[in-house]
C-alpha cells in the first residue's frame, strides 16, 4: 500500500509539473507570436523589447549574415542583422509563420521569406526559428534557412 501510495504520489508530481510547463510554453508562444506581430509592422523597438539583454543569436550557416555570429545582445541583432535586411532586397516579407510549442522553455516557428531581389526576381525561401526563452524574453535564437535561395536572392 506504501508504494501505491508513494508512486500516485510521484505521477501526481510529474503532471503538475507538465501542467505547469505547458502554461509556460503558451506564454512563450504568446511572445513570439507578438514578436512576428511587430515585424510585421516594422516595430523593431517592441522586436528589440522581447529579446534578453545577453540574447546569443545566430543566423544559419551559409547565411551572409552569419558573418558576426554569434551576435550577443540587442544592439548587436539590430546592427548586425536587422539593419543590414533592407539593404540586401528590394522587399523582404516573412509569411506563413506557424508556431510549435517545445518543452523546455522553446518555441519553433515554421514560415517562408518572400523575398524581392534588386534585380525584380522573387524567392520563396524556407525556413525554420528555433527560440529559447527566459521569462518572457527570448534568450537564444537560431535561424535554419535555404542559405542558396537566400544568396541567389542577394545577387544583383
């Protein structure tokens, strides 16, 4: 009877536990769902405002971004990455944006870029952001694209 006892007791811990992490997980999918919100409107204060002040991020492997990763922080994001976006394309769009809830305080989010090249050409890009956050903010960012297409969308 003891150990009956003993191991509802241990369930009993382990689905309060998963409880309290699926809440957890819904509040960091509420955060990234307003950081593509804001993207969408080009409000990169309140972009900025959501990301940890000693955020690591790093943009795709064979990205010509990649060149600063990883950045650390929000200035470094902002001048290394967003700043250098617009420059790049003739438009840059970021579509179709799903969000899959992770355990561990992670949120993957499954979306294309649309992308206008200078030279009239237009790209669907496939990508993939892997977050992990940290009460209510986002501490670690990676980015998995189709670094060819976002090349070939560079080429003037």
């Amino acid at each position: 009877m003891k150990r009956i006892l003993a191991t509802m007791f241990l369930i009993a811990i382990n689905l309060n536990g998963f409880a309290q992490d699926t809440k957890t997980d819904t509040i960091n999918l509420i955060v990234i769902d307003s950081l593509y919100q804001a993207f969408a409107k080009g409000d990169i204060p309140t972009v900025l405002g959501l990301i940890d002040e000693k955020i690591v991020w790093n943009e795709a492997e064979g990205n010509s971004l990649a060149d600063g990763n990883p950045y650390i922080g929000p200035e470094a994001v902002l001048n290394g990455v967003f700043a250098r976006i617009g420059p790049l394309y003739k438009s840059f769009a970021v579509k179709d944006v799903n969000l899959h809830e992770m355990s561990n305080n992670q949120v993957l989010a499954t979306l294309r870029y649309e992308i206008v090249s200078k030279n009239d050409e237009s790209y669907s890009v496939q990508v993939a952001h892997h977050y992990t956050l940290k009460d209510g903010k986002i501490i670690q960012f990676q980015q998995y694209a189709d670094t060819k297409k976002l090349a070939d969308a560079e080429k003037i």
